[in-house]
C-alpha cells in the first residue's frame, strides 16, 4: 500500500516536472516570438524631415520626390523622407537655421543665402558669370562644385547636391525694363545676399530683401516695383499675376543647394549615407532634366496667359561690371577665376 501511494506521488512530481518544463518553454517561446522582428522590419525605419519653401508643383520639389522614392528603394523601406513643401515648417532662412541647429534634418535653400553662413557660395551669385546652361553644370558637377558643398560643414551643414535654379531675369509691375537705365529708382525684391543686393545697387534699382513667400503680396500691394527670379518660379508662385513685364535679362544663375545636419549625418550609418548621397545625386540629374522641360513649358503657358516677355535693348552685363571691381575678397576672387577658366 505504502509503495503504491509512493509511486502515486513519484508520478505526480514528475508530471509537475514535466508541466513546469513544458510552460518555461512556452513562455520562452512566445518572449522570442515577440522579440522578434516581421519579415521586412530588421531595420528600425528612420524618417527624415526635409522643408522648403517652394510649391509642390515646383521642379525642386518633384526632384526631392525622385530623391525619396531612390532612398527608400535602396534601403528597402528603412530609410526615408518626409517632404514639407511651401513652407509649411517656416522660410527657408529659418528652415537653414533649424538645420544648422539640429532641430530639422534637411532643407533647401538658394546658395546666395546661404553665402552669409559659407562665403565662398557666393560665388556662385555674381552676374553673368556663367555662359550657358551647360557652362553652369560642367562647373558644379566639377570638383569646384564638390569643394564648395563640402566648405558648407564647417558651419554645421553637409551639402549633398546642386538643384537647378534657371536663370534669374527681372520682372516688373508698371513698366518693361528694357535697359538697365529703365531700373534706375525702381524697388526690386532680392534675396538676403550681398552679392544680390550689391547688383541690385550697380543697376540704379533699390533693393528689398523680402521672403520668397511674401514676394506675391509685396508686388500686389506696391511694397515693390518688381522682382528677379526664373520663369518656372515666376509661373509657380503666380507673380505673373501682378508683375506681367518679364525682361530676359538672365542676370544670374544662382544654384539651389540641398544639405543635412551635420548632427543628423552623423547620426546615419555609414550605408544610410552612402543611401542618401545616391540618391541626392540621382535626384539632381533628375531634377535639371525636369527643369528644361518646365522651363519651356512654363514660357509658354505664360504667354497664353498675356505675360510680355522683352528682348533687352542694351547689354546690362556691362552694368554690373562694379560688382566684380567691388569684389575684394581673395578667396571669393579665386573661385571666380576657376569658374570662367572651366571650358
């Protein structure tokens, strides 16, 4: 009796044994199951914030999708970017400090504002000092290019490729400009630059430095008499509107810049930046291919739209000559050079 109870017993722990065995690996099992990531989630997702100020119809704008779209193939999903168009996080000034600061990942910005944090930019603002479109481009896809993105990190910025901005020609509200003399008093809005403002000056015009999204409103209400940018731009932001006057002057042609923290590249892997610099580059080559494409679009839908575009009379280019005969920086002098030696 007494060794039956106890064999009784001695199966009962064992079936304990083998219960408690059963449920540690279970409940290890499960642990594991929930650890573990789902097919296409090895990675944590890294989202990017990039602003700007222009229209979501704007070349640069559809040039940054391209750039998303290369990103998020090339890391299969864990790398990304979300866009904030038309200044939707602040202007684009702001949108460069924030960057600076680390508080916004990525923003776009015209190189001539971008000339008051990283000097040499500035460069690139003088007058007439590209040939042609492909004078433009042989020189930025350069090394003199590479050197002026990567003179960007010292003031806390990585710059990872050159958007194509056109040519920069005046627009007016009451009268064409035909020659430079027809500028002399006018109150033209330009950019935060010295360089712009300086051009503005040897013109005989006032300049008025005035955000890009407050240029409609100004040229509306006569705070200006007109403004300076490209066509895609001019049609974009409707300044066709009030200012039908546009004189093909083709003064500049200032480059858009994209960039990234430097706080934030850093915090990238060595393949998110590889990631990302592929597809920054793939989106500029995008992106100026889309430009010349808009760019006679847009002249043309202008024109149907009453726009009067002027054939200059007089060269204005030898009216802007003081700006280089003002320009006593060494270094900015230097770049120049380079750029009109480039053939």
């Amino acid at each position: 009796m007494l060794e039956k109870t106890h064999n009784n017993l001695s199966f009962f722990a064992l079936g304990l044994l083998c219960g408690s065995l059963v449920a540690s690996i279970v409940f290890a099992a499960v642990c594991a199951s929930g650890n573990a990531s789902s097919p296409g989630e090895s990675s944590p997702k890294r989202v990017l914030k990039l602003a700007h100020g222009l229209e979501s119809t704007h070349p640069v704008h559809l040039g940054m999708i391209h750039m998303k779209e290369i990103a998020e193939k090339l890391s299969g999903g864990t790398l990304s970017i979300d866009i904030y168009s038309g200044g939707a996080l602040g202007s684009e000034i702001k949108c460069t400090e924030q960057v600076r600061n680390g508080s916004l990942d990525m923003a776009k910005n015209s190189s001539s504002p971008l000339s008051v944090h990283v000097p040499e930019l500035g460069a690139l603002a003088m007058p007439y000092l590209f040939r042609d479109s492909e004078h433009y481009w042989k020189v930025l896809d350069s090394q003199i290019g590479k050197n002026l993105l990567k003179a960007m990190e010292k003031k806390g910025f990585v710059g990872l490729c050159f958007y194509d901005a056109g040519a920069r020609s005046f627009y007016t509200v009451k009268k064409p400009v035909e020659k430079p003399g027809d500028l002399v008093g006018l109150k033209i809005r330009v950019m935060n630059s010295r360089s712009d403002i300086a051009l503005m000056k040897a013109f005989g015009a006032a300049p008025t430095v005035i955000s890009a999204g407050e240029t409609y409103t100004s040229l509306a209400q006569g705070v200006v008499d007109g403004a300076e940018n490209n066509i895609p731009t001019y049609l974009a932001g409707a300044h066709f509107e009030v200012a039908k006057f546009f004189t093909l002057d083709e003064h500049t042609r200032i480059p858009d810049v994209l960039f990234i923290s430097a706080q934030t590249w850093r915090s990238l892997s060595e393949k998110e930046r590889e990631i990302l610099q592929r597809a920054a580059e793939e989106s500029s080559k995008y992106q100026r291919r889309l430009w010349n494409e808009k760019t006679m679009e847009a002249k043309a839908e202008l024109e149907r739209k009453g726009v009067k575009f002027i054939t200059p009379k007089e060269s204005f280019e030898s009216a802007a000559s003081s700006v280089y005969e003002d320009s006593k920086d060494p270094a900015i002098n230097a770049i120049i050079s380079k750029i009109k030696a480039v053939k």
